[in-house]
C-alpha cells in the first residue's frame, strides 16, 4: 500500500542534541512538507520541497533543517538551535504543478513526538 | 495573502445531535479550502474539499460542508454525530497554485453518550 512512513514515532533528546526525523512515501508525490503541532495552536509549516535538490522555509523554519536528495524522502533535522523542539511533527506530501496545484491534497504519515528531556 | 480561523477551540455535542463546526477564511484569490480530521497521535486525514464547483460539498463519515463567499464561511456539518467522531478537526486554505496550505488552530470535537 501506498503512504507516508514516519520515524521514529517517539523520541527522546537530551538539550544540545541535534535528532533527524525520518519520512518516506512511495506515492511519486512531487512535494514534501513538515508541519509542527503544538496543542492550540493547529499545525506550522516548517518546511516544504516541490522537487529535489529544493527546499523553502515555511513559517517557523529556525532552528530546523532539511534536505530533499530523493524523490521519496524529506528528512527533518531538529537542531540545537530550536529552543523549544518539544512537540508533534508531522510530514505529508502531496503531488504538484499545474494552475490548480493549489487543491491538491495532502496526505500524511502518522508523526513523530519529539520530547526534550 | 490567506488565513483561516476556526471558532471554538472545542465543542461538546451529544450523541445524535447536529455537529457544526466554524470555520472562515480570508483570501486574495479563490481559494480552495479543506477539512481534515485528527484522531489522537495519528496524521491528518481528508474529510472534503471545495475547488470549484457546487458549494456543497459532501465528504467521509458522513460530513458536508458549504462554501458561502458573501460570509467567506466553509463551516462543516453531520446532522447526527456518533461516538466515532471524537477526533480534532482542521480547516485549511490555500490558492490556485500555491504552495502553502495554510491550516486554522483546530477545533476538537468531543461527544456526550
């Protein structure tokens, strides 16, 4: 089956600590995204790829790092900068380009909860 | 430039009752707009979406939502809710070829047997 594959689903970071979240589809989506949730706040875009070897920062991009060296993969790199990188992280793709690129559905893994002790 | 805001951080409805969950947006261009659904520790998933087109949309589960410009609304709806609807649900916009979906707080759903 196709889909989104997170990991690790939990994990554990000492401060100072610099962890990568992985995330792999077998959909042949063209873009890639990384959204952080906190509890009321909904979903923040840290990260987005429409093709590889490409990336752009989203909204709260600091902190975080990313590469795009395969269609298929989208790793995000939590650094020791992020001051607060506890938190639900959450990776989707969705296919792109055409004028209604705009409406094309994300589908998303199943997360990653990131816990700094 | 696009955002959206959902009221109500979250609603408590019985079993069988209406289910109505706010959500308005703000958009320079038409937008498409999105209801996902969020079941504890899980990722998102698609309830519906508008592009174009009639502005009812019917979705999974049961869910509709109507696209209502003049109120800049896309306010999700099930006439009778069912404990399996429990879930956190999240509106989102985006415009014709954007990159950015952008997604609203989130409002969770909780139901009263």
């Amino acid at each position: 089956d196709g889909g989104i594959t997170q990991s690790p689903k939990y994990l554990f970071r000492k401060e100072g600590q610099n962890v990568t979240l992985s995330c792999e589809q077998n959909l042949n989506h063209d873009a890639m995204y990384w959204y952080r949730q906190d509890p009321g706040q909904g979903l923040r875009l840290i990260y987005y790829s429409q093709i590889v070897n490409d990336f752009q920062k989203g909204d709260i991009a600091e902190g975080y790092s990313v590469s795009r060296e395969k269609k298929e993969s989208f790793p995000l790199t939590v650094t020791s900068a992020q001051k607060n990188p506890t938190a639900f992280y959450l990776c989707a793709s969705s296919f792109k380009g055409g004028l209604s690129s705009g409406a094309n559905v994300l589908t998303f893994g199943a997360g990653s909860r990131l816990t700094v002790l | 430039a696009q955002s959206v805001t959902q009221l109500g951080s979250h609603v408590s409805v019985s079993e069988g009752a209406l289910v109505l969950l706010r959500c308005n947006y703000s958009s320079s261009v038409p937008p498409y707009l999105f209801w996902y659904v969020q079941y504890p520790n899980q990722g998102l998933q698609l309830l519906l979406k508008y592009t174009t087109g009639a502005t009812l949309v019917k979705g999974i589960n049961g869910f509709e939502a109507e696209f209502k410009k003049s109120e800049t609304s896309f306010h999700l709806t099930k006439p009778s809710a069912h404990m399996s609807d429990a879930a956190e649900y999240f509106c989102a916009v985006s415009g014709s070829s954007a990159s950015k979906i952008i997604f609203g707080s989130g409002t969770r759903l909780s139901i009263r047997p």
